[in-house]
C-alpha cells in the first residue's frame, strides 16, 4: 500500500475531463492536478518545448511525493513520455494514448475510424502506430484541429463560434473518411462532446480518459502502489487561473 497522491497533467484544461473517470476507478486515490494553461496550447509548439514544459511539470509534481504520473495530455503523451520516464525511473508514469490504442485495437479489430487530435498528435501518427502494435486492422483517418484548444480554454465550447469552427473543420473530413466511431485524440475534445454528437448524430465518440484510469488502476496494483484511505481532498491547479479553468473545475463532479 501508498497512500501517496496520483499526480496527473496536461497543457491546460483538457486534462480535467479524464478526472471523474480516474477518480471514480479510485476512489481511495488523491488526485494532484496541474494545468498549464499560461502556455496552453501545446500541439502547435516545437517538440523541444513540450519536452521542457513536460518535464518541469513532472519535477513540480514529483517534489510533491506523487507515487504515480498520469499524463492526461495526448500531446505529451506522443512527444515527451519517454523523456519523462527517463527523468524520473523510480516513478510509474503512463501516457493515455498506449491504453486509448489498446481500447481501440480491441473493440474495433478492422474497419474505419477518423482521429482529431492536435497537430503534434496527428503529426507523430502515435495513434495508428499504437493501435497496430495491439493488433488493431482499423483503418484510421486523421485531422488535427488546432483551432479548437483555444476555444475550449477560452470557455466558449457551446458557442455558435466553436459550432461554425467545427464543421468548418469536420464536415468534410467526416463525409469523406465516413468513419465507425471518432477518436478524440485530444482531451480537450470531450469539452465539445455535446456539440460533436448533435452535428453528428449517430457517430460513437471514442474517450480514452476511462482506459487511462483502468490502466492506471492496472499500474498501482501491479506495483503495490494502491492506496486504503485517501489521505485528503483532490487538488486541482493551474499555472493561470483563468475564468474558463475555474468554471470547468467547479463543474466537475468527483
């Protein structure tokens, strides 16, 4: 047993979407949660960047005993994973893209799936990769989408602006690629979640926040990581407390 705190991580305020999963699979877990919405968005950054970023991060969190890293970030997840787990050996760090692909690869073993994501993301082609390394046939078509993170971050993720950007950017490839399910490859995305099914009705979404927390459920257990009693309140914070983080965060049901 540790009765240590998760930390968990993104670029701003995506991350928060995959809490209430991690949260409710753990629920003898306190969460650390930090945001880095003064630099948000990430996907458009160099790689370099998002490394630095990354690691500052994942330093902040380890100084707070963290006994496990989260990475709720699809865009770290692809670019800065593997220097993180290099920094910090002693610490048990996951990425959410290798659990979303291992999901995907699983419930859709052919066929053709569309993937929105942040340019870095879609760049990387982490996803595709993943999926058939865990045996996945699954034609994926992807679009990446920097326009929306802004929005979202901004707060303004059921305005008629964020509607017009959506189907300025979706209409076409969703009629084009005529996919089974969208994969949204950004954790932003699921903050539109509403929007997205009633402009698409019909299309499954694909949310990798609950394979994250079933894998991270997975990790703490494998390593005797889990803990018998939460040992405080969840903690959620953000390198600029913008107005769209504290509604987002107050929204949240935990």
């Amino acid at each position: 047993m540790n009765n240590n705190a998760i930390g968990m991580f993104d670029s701003g305020v995506g991350g928060l979407s995959c809490l209430p999963a991690m949260a409710r699979l753990l629920p003898n877990e306190k969460i650390i949660y930090f945001g880095d919405t003064a630099r948000a968005p990430y996907g458009s950054r160099p790689d370099a960047e998002i490394i630095s970023f990354s690691l500052e991060i994942a330093e902040r969190l380890v100084a707070r005993n963290c006994k496990y890293l989260a990475i709720a970030c699809n865009t770290i997840s692809c670019i800065a994973l593997d220097d993180i787990k290099e920094a910090f050996p002693g610490i048990a760090v996951s990425g959410i893209i290798e659990p979303a692909a291992e999901l995907i690869a699983k419930s859709f073993g052919s066929g053709r799936l569309a993937l929105i994501a942040t340019e870095a993301t879609v760049k990387s082609g982490a996803y595709p990769e993943a999926v058939k390394r865990y045996g996945g046939g699954a034609e994926i078509f992807s679009r990446a989408c920097p326009e929306f993170v802004p929005l979202i971050e901004a707060g303004r993720s059921d305005s008629p602006e964020t509607e017009r950007c959506v189907k300025n950017n979706l209409d076409e490839f969703i009629k084009e690629s005529r996919p089974e399910a969208l994969i949204l490859g950004c954790t932003h995305f699921p903050f539109i979640a509403p929007l997205l099914k009633r402009l698409y009705p019909g299309l499954p979404l694909i949310d990798p926040a609950e394979a994250l927390a079933e894998k991270s459920a997975d990790i703490l257990r494998a390593r005797g990581l889990l803990s018998d009693r939460k040992e405080g309140g969840h903690e959620i914070s953000a390198s600029l407390e913008s107005p769209a983080f504290t509604a987002i965060r107050s929204g949240i049901v935990l």
